[in-house]
C-alpha cells in the first residue's frame, strides 16, 4: 500500500468519504476527485483485474454474466451517441475491457458490415467467451500496439479501474489515427455524498469516480478535442414519480431524527450520471 497524489491536479489534500474491504477512498479537496488512497500495490491491482476478483477484508466476485440485456442498453444508447451515417466508411475499432463482448455485438449490429472490431479483455473467463462468439478478442498490453492503427477505441465501465487514467489517455492517442475518436463511458459520482452513491463501491477494483468536468479536463490535457458528452439515466437509482421521492425524503427525515449518525439520502439529485465521453486526437 502506498500514499499518492490526485492525479487530475497532484494536489495532497484530501478528506475522507467512504471506505469499504479495508480500503479508503478520500475525496481531493481542490478538484474534487474521489480516489482510493493509499492504493494497493500495482501486482494487487494487476490481479484484481485478471481474475476479477481482489483480496481485501472481504473477497468480491464482480466477474457477472454474459448480458443480453446489456445488448438491448446499447443499442438504445449507440444512436443517441453517434450518428449512423458517420459509420458508413470502413473503420477500425479497438474496445478496451470488453468483457463477455457485448459492446462489440451492439457496434456489428448498429454499424452494419463497415468495421473491424478488436477487443482487449485481462480476465479468462470473459476472453474465452468472447473468442467462443467468434469475435476477435485477446489480452495485450496496449503499450505493444501500432502508432496510429485505429478510428475508435473506446473504453466502458474501464475508466475507474485505471491507476493512471492521464497515461492511459495518452497512450490511445497515440494508437489513434489522425481525428480518431476515444469514447469513454462511465458514472458521474465525485460530487456525490456517499449515502447518495448508488451501490457497492468496489474497491480497490475501482480506483477513481470523476466528473464529467475532471474527465474533460484530463482529456485536453492529454491532446483531444471536440468533446461531446451524452448523458443517461444510471440504472442503479431506482425511477420515482416525485410524489414517490417526497415520501423517501420524509422517511429518511424520520429516521434520522430517530436515529442519531443515520445520514440522509438525497431522493432529488440529478440520477443522469451515466456518461458517454466523445473526444477527438487533435
Ligand atoms: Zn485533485
């Protein structure tokens, strides 16, 4: 375990937000970053994200299934995040963390005959899946890719598993064509308080949660330009008619007046924290 800086603006100073399977993860207090701190160290993480699952006080299993569901989400989302007719040229596509390979299924089926797909995944039993799905998907280090070899990569629910995300930024520009695109999804959650976060935080698996304005920052710094960002309702907060809201609210009042240290959810922040990053290599 070691101490470490912000990585979005190296500052040191920090408050404390949540802490969960013996880890810390601290809030930055100049950008607002949430990141775990100290980290575990790098063979931990390396670790984590082979087999999916990570020691700590409690061992977690985050390895899922294979989704049809996930299917069906993408292709709802993919039109609202790009234009068909943009795809209609022969293009080259690396996703980075596929997983089971469910985005690539969703891109074949919205983009039609028109690409090459290649998909990076660390842990086996997701490798062996995709690969038993025909689609071409193997484990390489991305520092061992070609200068300037793809038109996309994207990277989904990668983001806050990345030690390094400025590094990470740097070396996909470097494997992006001339105006080759990054697309990165993932949640909006540093200026969360931590009752208001909608689930487990993962941790050490995840890393990092940042803004939809820390994450446009890294990427200009990193040399990309034409940001665009799409936003989604996150499906780990339930949908609730505001009468439905209210009475949460109360219920929660009531139970803090009850019982004393109970923190209060907020029912009315923004639930739109799913967020789909567009950026150009300039
Ligand atoms: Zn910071």
């Amino acid at each position: 375990m070691k101490e470490i800086l912000c990585y979005s603006c190296n500052a040191d100073f920090y408050v404390e937000w949540g802490t969960e399977n013996g880890y810390r993860m601290v809030k930055c207090k100049n950008c607002g970053l949430l990141y775990v701190n100290p980290v575990p160290d790098d063979e931990e993480i390396d670790l984590a994200v082979k087999t999916g699952m990570h020691k700590g006080e409690t061992v977690l299993n985050v390895l899922n299934s294979f989704s049809d569901l996930k299917i069906k989400d993408y292709l709802e989302k993919l039109p609202l995040v790009y234009d068909k007719n943009s795809l209609c040229n022969s293009f080259s596509w690396l996703d980075i963390g596929c997983g089971y390979g469910e985005f690539i299924i969703a891109l074949k089926s919205f983009a039609g005959g028109n690409g090459i797909y290649k998909g990076i995944e660390p842990n086996e039993i997701k490798r062996d899946f995709a690969q038993s799905k025909e689609l071409d998907v193997d484990f390489i280090d991305i520092k061992n890719l070609p200068d300037e070899h793809f038109d996309f990569v994207s990277m989904l629910n990668v983001y806050s598993h990345l030690p390094d995300p400025v590094l990470f930024f740097n070396e996909i520009r470097r494997i992006l064509k001339k105006n080759g695109e990054i697309l990165i999804q993932t949640g909006d959650a540093a200026n969360l308080n931590r009752q208001d976060f909608p689930h487990t935080l993962y941790l050490p698996d995840h890393l990092s949660f940042a803004t939809e304005g820390i994450i446009k920052n890294l990427l200009e710094k990193s040399g990309y330009g034409r940001i665009s960002v799409k936003r989604f309702h996150n499906p780990g907060y339930p949908v609730m008619s505001t009468g439905k809201k209210m009475k949460k609210q109360m219920y929660e009042f009531l139970r803090s007046i009850k019982k004393s240290g109970h923190k209060k959810r907020n029912y009315f922040i923004n639930t739109d924290r799913d967020m789909w990053i567009r950026a150009q290599k300039n």
